[in-house]
C-alpha cells in the first residue's frame, strides 16, 4: 500500500465495532442460558478466530445482516472439540478461551499461527496450574500449542505479576466453575470488558481498587450485547484528525471506558484539540462521538497506570510524538515486545526510517519530536497496529511510504484503507 501526504480530513467516520468486547460477547454468549445478540460485532479475522473456536465446541452462532446470534449452552454445554482450536493471530482468543477449557470435563489442544506461537502464555499457565488445571505447552517452550485438559478448580487469589485484562480475563473465567471464590490483582489496573460484561450476564463480580473477585457458578442468561466502535481503532483517525493541518473529524460511536482512554488523556497532555460529544452509556460501557481538529501538539510523558489503558495506542501515539514539538518519553511499556511483534523494536526502526530522532530504551523510548518525516518502505511484520500507525505516518511524511504485508488490517479493521484514503 502507497501513502503520500494527505488532504484534509473532514467529515464524520465510523469505526468498526470494540475487538476485545466483540470476543468477549461470543464467549459469554457461549456459556449462558439462551440467545445472546450482539450487534455492531467486529467482523475482523480475531473475532472469527473466537467464533471458530466456539462453533467446534457445539455452539450454534448465527449470522444476520445486523447481528450475530450466539446460542448459548450454559456453562457446562459445551462438547468437546473433534480438531485443534485454532485462534489465528489472537492473543485474547488463545488466552481468554484457555480459562474456560480448564474448567471442561474434556481435553483439547489450542493454538494459533506463527505469531501466537512465540507469545508468552506461562502469564496463564501458571495460574490456571495453581487452581488445578491441567495445562501444557505442547513443545515445553511455555507457548502454544496448548494442551488443556479440564479438571476441577479451585478458586485462588492470583497476584499477577502484569497489568493485563487476558491474564485477569481467563482467570476470572476459569473462576466460574472454581470451588471458591476467586481473585485477581494487577499492578495497574487493565481493561475491565470482563468484569463489566460478567456483571451483565448475571455472574456475581466485585471490583476493588486492582482486585477483581468473582463467585463461582452462577446462572449465566444470555444478553442483548451493543458493541461500541473500538477507541483502538479510533486511535488512527485522532492521530491522523489532529496531524493533518487543516482536518476537522468527527469520529461517532467510541467506546470512552476509562480503563481504555488513555489516548485521550495523552492527547489532551499534548495539546490536542479535542472533544467529547453525545456522552451516553450503551450496555454498561460509556462511549461518545469524538471531535479532532488538526492541533499544534507539544511532547510528553507516558508512563505507569496510563500505560495499560492506550497499550494497543503506543504505535500511533509514538506516530504523533515523532510530528510534536519537543521530548516525548515513553516508559513501563515492556509488554509491547510481546504483541503480534515485538512493536517496541519496529517502532524505533520505522520512525529512524522515516527520520525521526528516536531512542529506545529498555521498556519504552524517547523521541525528539518535530523534524520533518519522510517516506520510507517499511514492513508490517503482520502486525495490524504497525501497519495502521505508518499508514498514519504515510499521510503527514514528505514523498511516498508504502507498507509491505498491509493485508494484516484485517485482523482488527476491515476496510481501514477504504476509510483513511477515502
Ligand atoms: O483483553 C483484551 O481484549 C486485550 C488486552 C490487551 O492485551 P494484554 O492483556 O496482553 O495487555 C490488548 O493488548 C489486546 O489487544 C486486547
Ligand atoms: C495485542 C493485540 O491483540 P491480541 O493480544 O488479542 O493478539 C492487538 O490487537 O493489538
């Protein structure tokens, strides 16, 4: 894909539907007792990984023009798989799905493509060992394939050692069919999708400043489940709204929930003009129309518990340090060497690339913003966040920058290229 210095961007765009809430439906849906309808479902490739996974397992899940059915089996409905469950390229599938089998009275094998091979999946299985599972890695390197054979749980208090919702996610997940209660704290407090979307579906959740504790077995009753636009994707029209001079966007439909609006925060720290519009709450989760218009924007710090909320932001958000006046320091952004792609080594080399005077450090990196980018061929590494943020970059950098392997969009945004060229 080619890019070269853009026009302004006016007008209104909506964006695909939440990822990680579209996953977390399905699943849900799966688990309870009727029909879950879910609208605005993302239709990326990760969501239909979940969907896959879930049709192999017994359950029935429709396709309308306007919904997806999912036809929930209960908690103890599902049958065992008579083939590998594949999650593609999906972290939250391969991790999240990983707590409810070990909770089966079968035995599966999970795993993923090339990518989802080499991420840490040790952040799981230790947890789930310590409420009894019984859970390898196929090839003992910690990653998958996964062999999970369901066994009783009991309910533990799980210390992670990292922020992160899929870690929290699969143990509150195998908590439901624990003896016990079962808890869960983090260092900084991550996404809540789940502990909202429990709470809807009629499962007992408490929140506690970075504590999460649910009770086990209870009635899960299927839900009406509105998808919000994803603040994820999002991410790329802010970036693009705010770099391009002379760009005034309204961007409809964006999920706001507050362990996810770090970038609005930063961008607001940046100097960003910006504007929240239409503030409603949809099934539990806030979300808004968000106003851009183009904005001089001044260099940073991000770090600490802003990180887990804008951790899938950090490439783009990097995009617009690069374009600001002055320092940008990221830090505490480790978790970004283990995504599809180690992104916090393709950042620093793609904006190097493009002229950007930037360092990476241990856990994140520091850019002096301001010089004028350029454009550069620059590779995916099949990573849909990478791809996006440089597509951004394409938009605002002197000459042509063309993505290789851009195909990966479709993981998260169908259609991005449409809607940002358009
Ligand atoms: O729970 C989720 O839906 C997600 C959690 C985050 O991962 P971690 O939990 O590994 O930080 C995020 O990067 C991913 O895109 C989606
Ligand atoms: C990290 C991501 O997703 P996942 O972990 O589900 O693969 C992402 O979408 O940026």
């Amino acid at each position: 894909m080619l890019f070269h210095k853009s026009h302004p961007l006016k007008g209104e765009i909506t964006v695909p539907g939440d990822k990680s809430i579209s996953h977390r439906g399905i699943m849900l849906g799966a688990l309870a007792n009727g029909t879950t309808s879910i609208t605005n479902f993302l239709k990326g490739a990760d969501c239909l990984s979940t969907i896959s996974c879930f049709q192999k397992m017994g359950i029935e899940i429709e396709e309308t023009e306007n919904e997806i059915l999912v036809h929930g089996k209960g908690l103890h409905g599902l049958s065992a798989p008579k083939e590998i469950l594949d999650a593609g390229n999906s972290g939250t599938t391969t991790r999240l799905i990983s707590g409810i089998l070990a909770g089966q009275n079968f035995s599966c094998d999970l795993t993923g493509d090339a990518s989802i091979q080499k991420r840490p999946m040790k952040r799981i299985m230790t947890p789930l060992s310590m409420m009894g599972a019984d859970i390898t890695s196929v090839h003992n390197n910690g990653c998958a394939p996964l062999h999970i054979k369901g066994a009783p749980l009991k309910g533990i208090s799980y210390q992670s050692p990292v922020a992160s919702a899929q870690v929290k996610s699969c143990v509150l997940f195998a908590g439901l069919y624990a003896d016990g209660k079962t808890s869960v704290t983090e260092p900084f407090l991550s996404r809540n999708h789940s502990e909202l979307m429990l709470s809807s579906f009629g499962a007992s959740v408490q929140t506690c400043g970075t504590t999460a504790t649910i009770e086990p077995e209870p009635v899960l009753t299927a839900q009406k489940v509105e998808v919000p636009g994803d603040i994820s994707s999002a991410a790329f029209f802010i970036a693009a709204g705010l770099l391009i001079p002379g760009s005034e966007l309204l961007i409809k439909n964006v999920g706001i929930n507050p362990t996810r609006d770090g970038i609005l925060r930063v961008c607001k720290q940046m100097g960003a003009n910006l504007e929240l519009l239409n503030t409603r709450t949809q099934c539990g989760e806030p979300v808004a129309d968000i106003l851009v218009k183009h904005s001089e924007l001044n260099g940073t710090v991000i770090e600490g518990d802003l990180i887990p909320t804008l951790i899938d932001e950090l490439p783009v958000i990097a995009v617009m340090a690069a374009c600001a006046n002055g320092e940008t320091i990221i830090r505490n952004a480790e978790e970004l060497k283990v995504k599809e792609s180690n992104r916090l080594e393709i950042i620093v080399h793609h904006l190097s690339e493009m002229g950007c005077d930037i360092t990476g450090t241990e856990d994140g990196m520091i850019i002096r913003g301001g010089k004028p980018l350029h454009g550069a061929v620059l590779d995916s590494h099949l990573d849909h966040r990478i791809a996006m943020s440089f597509a951004v970059a394409g938009l605002v950098a002197d000459g042509e920058t063309e993505i290789t392997n851009a195909d990966c969009v479709n993981i998260s945004y169908p259609g991005f290229y449409r809607d940002l060229l358009r």
